[in-house]
C-alpha cells in the first residue's frame, strides 16, 4: 500500500489503527501456493492474525486453531469446520467436546491427556476422529507435543482407542527460520520417522501438517525479495517430504506479515539534552515486531506529514505508555516531524496487534480495518475502550 493510499484511508480510520490489506494478503497466498503447485497443502494459523479469517484467499486448505477464542471467530463466521485443525496445549473435556460437536475435521493431541479426551469424546458421540500426534522438538524437549518415544507407544498400541484413528504426525519447533539448514535438518527427521514407524510398527503415515517457521524480514530493505528466496531455498526438502505423505505446510507469520499497516499519530514533540523526541498516540502495547529490542532496529515507516525539504534530523519514537520501555524506534531520521503529523509501520500483518501489552495503562485498543481495492475500507472493530477491562467489580 503506497503512501497515497494511506493518506486517502486516514480519515475513515483515525488513529492508532490498524489496516490490513486483504490484496497484499492474497498475493502473499498465491506466491506460496505458485511455489507449492497443487500436491503441498497450505494450513494458515490463525493466531498470526485472526482478523485475516473473515476473507481468507481460496489457496489455503486447512485453517489451524489454538483455543476456544480461536474457535469462537470460525463460529461467528461461519467457517466450514471440516477445514480446521484444532490443536494447541491446553485442551480441556469442554474444549474437545465443543469442537467436536462443531465438526472440526481434524484433532492434534499433544500429550497422553489430549489422547484419552479425544477418543472419549469420539466414543460418546459413536464417531471416530482423525487425530495428528504432536512430536516435540527433535533436538530437545519443549512442552509443545510428546517425544518420540511416546508418539511410538500411541501408535503401536493404537488399536486400543476405537475413537481415533491416527492419520499421521504434528511438527513445528519455532518460528524466525532465516536459513534453509534447519528446516532440511527437520524434513530429514520426518522422513526418517516416517520411515522407521513403517519399518518397525506396520504403519503408514499418511499425513504429516509441518509448520517450517519461515522468517519474515522486518528490518531489511528488499523484503519480499528475500523471502521470496527464503521459501524457494526449502522447496526442494519439502517436495522430498510431499513424497513420503499427505504434506501439509502450517504457516502464519510468512502469510501474514507483509499486509499490515500500524497508523499511530505524533502528539506531542521536544528535544531533550539535544536528542529528539516524538511522543505517539499507540506504543508498544499495540505493536510489537519479533526481534525488536527497545526500537534499536528501524522497519519501513512511512511518514504521512507534509514534506519540506529540510535536513532529516535522527527521531526517538516512543508510545504512550509511562515506562521507558516504550520506544518503538531510535534514531529514525525525519524531516521536521510535528504534532500531528501520522507515522505507518509496515509489515505489521502478522502477530503484532494480537502480542502487544493491550490494557496496559488502560488506552484504547486500535481500530482494525481491512481494505482491498475492490471492496474499499472495512472497519471490523472500532476503538475499545479498555478501563472497563481494568476496574474491579464492587
């Protein structure tokens, strides 16, 4: 989204707000899916950004949900069930029997307890559950999924639970993926597991749902380039694995990332001690960029101002918050920033407004908005007002 376009939606937005353009987001989806060809699967987690959902492109295949809020957003948009992939950590008796009344076409277990929900579930209703068993991390133990040795255990007494049946395996170990070295070393993993449970149980994984945690570059000029290079460099280890079994790639941050747009504007400016600074009406409890550390790294900002010709001068953006944590970039250089002039963060589409400190200091939530060109600017949620969040009930 250029500059122009910006200034165009400010008004109908105000800030601090949040536009994610829903074009950007299908052509990210169509890039991946170029790259993939037909036989790789595409699995978008909602988590990286839930609003996304509402207008979800018609590459992506399945649709990975974390929790009961997760599961609430695909009832109220009456998303087809039988696309999603319910996982996360901390299921509940309530959680699984919610899902499974509303059709969820596959269960993860991510541990012993999830197993036995499951397939009680499954039993009561006289259904049966395809279910993904989560394999924690190869190179140590994290509490996301089993080791291996208990994935092996599951899968070789698996005729004792009549309420699932076991379609295959659940891998992810983390995000920010900047090389293509780990992602081969965990396709090498999962191809020689795959192998080993057909060799040693008599039993075919069929599926596999991956997520490769490819990083997304928030402080390098040339992004999209990159990137595009970062998924080109691991398509050959995942055609390798497509060809073990049903491949299906999760990803959120990859997908998302690139269509966000944080508007928040200048209220107030001064210089102390000869370094200026730019005080905000969001901060860092509306936006957070992974690796960002007290805005020492400097993303795409775009400045919708009027443009003077004077000498940039170095700029310390801070928020609103009353903690000096809350800088979002220094020594950002400008040309004769003002009171209200409004700055854009970029690339904000994945995480960020989700992440943030909301209700600290109890400020207002940003208005979230959706644009693409042919159906123009949507808000989705206007501004929340969150001391309602903070105030004890007497």
């Amino acid at each position: 989204m250029n500059r122009e376009k910006l200034r165009e939606l400010l008004p109908l937005t105000g800030t601090p707000a949040y536009i994610f353009d829903l074009d950007e987001f299908g052509e990210r989806a169509a890039l991946v899916r170029k790259s993939f060809g037909e036989k790789i699967g595409m699995c978008f987690s909602i988590k990286a950004n839930p609003f996304l959902l509402k207008y979800l492109p018609a590459e992506f295949d399945k649709i990975e949900v974390c929790s009961p809020g997760e599961l609430t957003i695909c009832e109220r948009l009456g998303i087809d069930m039988s696309t999603v992939i319910f996982s996360g950590v901390n299921k509940t008796r309530a959680d699984v029997e919610r899902a499974a009344d509303d059709g969820v076409g596959t269960f993860t277990a991510e541990s012993m307890l999830h197993l036995e929900l499951i397939n009680q579930a499954a039993l009561d209703r006289g259904q049966v559950y395809p279910l993904l068993l989560r394999v924690t991390d190869s190179r140590g133990a994290s509490q996301f999924g089993m080791d291996e040795a208990a994935v092996l255990d599951i899968i070789r007494n698996r005729r004792e639970y009549e309420g699932v049946e076991i379609v295959g395996l659940h891998y992810f170990t983390g995000t920010g993926k900047k090389k293509a070295k780990p992602i081969e070393r965990e396709v090498d993993y999962l191809v020689d597991l795959i192998a080993r449970i057909r060799d040693g149980l008599g039993f075919d994984v069929r599926r596999v749902e991956y997520g490769t945690g490819l990083a997304v570059d928030y402080f390098s000029g040339g992004a999209d380039a990159l990137e595009e290079e970062r998924l080109a460099s691991v398509m050959p280890k995942l055609i390798q694995l497509s060809e073990c079994c049903e491949l299906t790639v999760e990803m959120g941050r990859f997908f998302a990332a690139p269509c966000g747009y944080y508007l928040t504007r200048v209220v107030d400016a001064k210089t102390n001690d000869g370094d200026n600074f730019a005080i905000v009406d969001g901060g860092l409890h509306q936006l957070k960029y992974d690796g960002q550390l007290q805005g020492m790294q400097i993303p795409k900002i775009i400045r919708l101002g009027e443009e003077s010709g004077a000498q940039p001068q170095p700029w310390n953006i801070c928020g609103s918050l009353c903690t000096t944590a809350d800088v979002l970039v220094r020594s950002c250089e400008f040309e004769n920033l003002a009171i209200g002039d409004v700055l854009v963060f970029c690339r904000t589409g994945a995480y960020s407004c989700m992440e943030g400190m909301s209700i600290f200091l109890s400020r207002d939530l940003p208005v979230i908005a959706l644009y693409s060109e042919r159906g123009g600017l949507e808000t989705v949620r206007g501004q929340i007002l969150t001391d309602r969040f903070n105030t004890p009930v007497l």
